[in-house]
C-alpha cells in the first residue's frame, strides 16, 4: 500500500497560475530541473517527454508585463529537491 504522494514529478508543468499545466501541490513539494545535466533555477515551463524547458529571456516583458520567455531543446531532469537522495 502506498499511502504517500508520488516521487516522480509530472510529465509537463508550469509555474505560471494561467497554465493548464499548472500544480499548486506539485509546486509546493519543491521541483528541481536539471537540463542537459546542468541544474537550472529560471525553468517557467518543462516538458520531459517532448524535451523542452522555457526560461525567462532576460528582464524583457511583453505588453501585458509577462515574461518573454524561449524554448530550449534537450534532455529534461525533474526531480523533487525534498526526497532523499541515496
């Protein structure tokens, strides 16, 4: 029986509230990227099985004060920072 929350993190996900890829209690676990082996902090968006990640483009925001945002492509890592590694 496994009573606990899952340890694999979703397939996609959003930070951004208006996503229909957002997760309030998935966000609140603490979700860490890693991409193409490096640890990444600015992630907005990932997508494991696509193998993508938005970051935020500078301080650059569009007209509606979001912001810009580019896709980079490659292997994609998510990983829950308060699970114990070992």
């Amino acid at each position: 029986m496994n009573d606990t929350p899952t340890d694999t993190p979703p397939d996609r996900l959003s930070i951004d509230p208006r996503s229909p890829h957002y997760d309030a209690t998935v966000l609140q676990r603490d979700v860490g990227i890693r991409f193409k082996g490096a640890e990444k902090t600015n992630v907005e968006e990932y997508c494991v099985s696509e193998g993508w990640i938005r970051v935020a483009a500078g301080k650059a925001l569009d007209r509606y004060g979001n912001p810009l945002t580019i896709k980079l492509t490659g292997p994609v890592e998510p990983y829950f920072k308060d699970r114990k590694e070992g």
